[in-house]
C-alpha cells in the first residue's frame, strides 16, 4: 500500500533521528493508560526522552540486526517532519542449546539481556509493570518462534494526526516484504489499537494479555488493558 499524499516518503531512520522518534512515541503511547501506569508523571521529560532516544538507537545484540524505518513529510519549503516509525529486529543464524533458543535472539544476546542496568524502562518506570507487560510479551514471543529464525516488529507508529491515512500499512508491509523475502516468521505484541491492521496482513493471535491495572501503584481506578502477542508464520520465498 502506498500513501496517497505525494509529500510523504518511507525512507531509513538516520543516526541523528532518535530524539524525535522518542518524542514521536511519546505523542503516539505516552497519554495512553499503559502509558501512564508504566512510566508515570516524569514519561514525558527531557531525562525520559533523551533515556529512551539511546534505547531506540541501540547497536544490535549479537546475531541480531536492525531495521529502522521513519516516515518523513516534506512541507512547502523544504523542512522535513518526521511523522510515523517502524523498527524491526531480525535475527538469523540462532545458536546454543535448544533451552537457549527459546529466549528471543542468539545465545550471545541473551546472555546481554541479563544485565538491563539500574533503569531498564527509563526513570520513575514502574519496574513490576514494564516487566509484565514487556517481558512476559517477548517470552510469549519467544515460545511463538519455536526457535527458528524471526523477524520481530518492536514498533510501528504514527503520530495522531497523520493516522487513518493508510501510513501504518504502508510500513507493515515494507518491513513483511523484507520478512518474506528472507522467508521469516514475524511476532509482535499488539495493542488494542494495531490488532486490526495486522490481523489483516496474516498475523494470528497467539497469547491475550490482560492487566488490571488497578492493582499498579499508578492504576487506581483503571480498568484491564488488553494486549495480544502475535505471529505470523514464514512465507516461502519465491526468488522474487
């Protein structure tokens, strides 16, 4: 799918790019009630968003790749907007023992993973929350690959007033295309939001998540938040 709006091109995220796409998922997750819960009053500061800007522009672990992709609308003069993201992580080439091929990534990054540092979610996160809600997806994820190779899609969005136009379809589908050309599997957690759009792109429900986000220090008088971890099975590449 193609935007109908000839000022907007898909194109590779750029070094320099991080700080607005933190500030980009900011304005897309940020008010939401995860959003609020998760990272509290301070989620949307100038430590938050230089924290996340450095996550998001991570190097790879080992026997991953990154495949970051933004959206850029060019105005009349010639200034750029960054207005949609999607990055993906590809892993190929898996390694280590069968227990260790259930953890997403290659023995190596896993053991990476086990160190997070004294902040994993950013300052004033709820700890207990993020790994509920985040952990847990990546070992529903985990289990979904079955230990074969994958491509993972850690966020796609677009900012509010650019949504409906057809832009987060026209990223999914860059990214499958890629996917397929490599003859990969893909899993993702979704919100309530996205399950919609990739539930139409072959994408299948393999674990509901709720949480009462009541019971989080943060949550008093919220209801549950529903999120679903999703995999869509290797399609076989054709040499096209």
């Amino acid at each position: 799918m193609a935007t109908s709006d000839p000022t907007i091109k898909l194109v590779p995220v750029l070094p320099g790019d991080f700080p607005a796409l933190a500030r980009l998922e900011a304005a897309v997750f940020g008010e939401t009630d995860v959003g609020e819960v998760g990272f509290g009053p301070d989620r949307n500061s100038d430590a938050a968003m230089d924290q996340r800007a450095i996550i998001l522009g991570a190097p790879p672990k080992l026997g991953e790749t990154v495949r970051n992709m933004k959206l850029v609308r060019v105005g009349p003069a010639g200034d750029e907007e960054i207005v949609g993201y999607a990055g993906w992580v590809i892993c190929i080439g898996r390694t280590g023992s069968e227990e260790e091929k259930k953890k997403l990534g290659t023995r190596e990054s896993w053991a990476v993973q086990q160190d997070p540092g004294p902040e994993p979610f950013g300052p004033g996160a709820d700890v207990k929350f993020c790994v509920d809600v985040f952990v847990r997806a990546d070992e529903h994820m985990a289990r979904a690959t079955e230990g074969k190779d994958y491509a993972k899609l850690r966020m796609l969005a677009v900012l509010p007033k650019y949504q409906r136009m057809g832009l987060g379809a026209m990223m999914l589908e860059e990214g499958l295309r890629e996917a397929d050309k490599l003859g990969l599997q893909s899993i993702l957690g979704a919100s309530p939001y996205g399950i919609g759009l990739y539930r139409r792109h072959g994408y299948i429900d393999f674990e509901a998540m709720e949480f009462k986000l009541w019971e989080y220090e943060r949550g008093k008088g919220m209801g549950i938040a529903k999120h679903v971890v999703m995999h869509r099975p290797a399609v076989a590449h054709q040499g096209i």
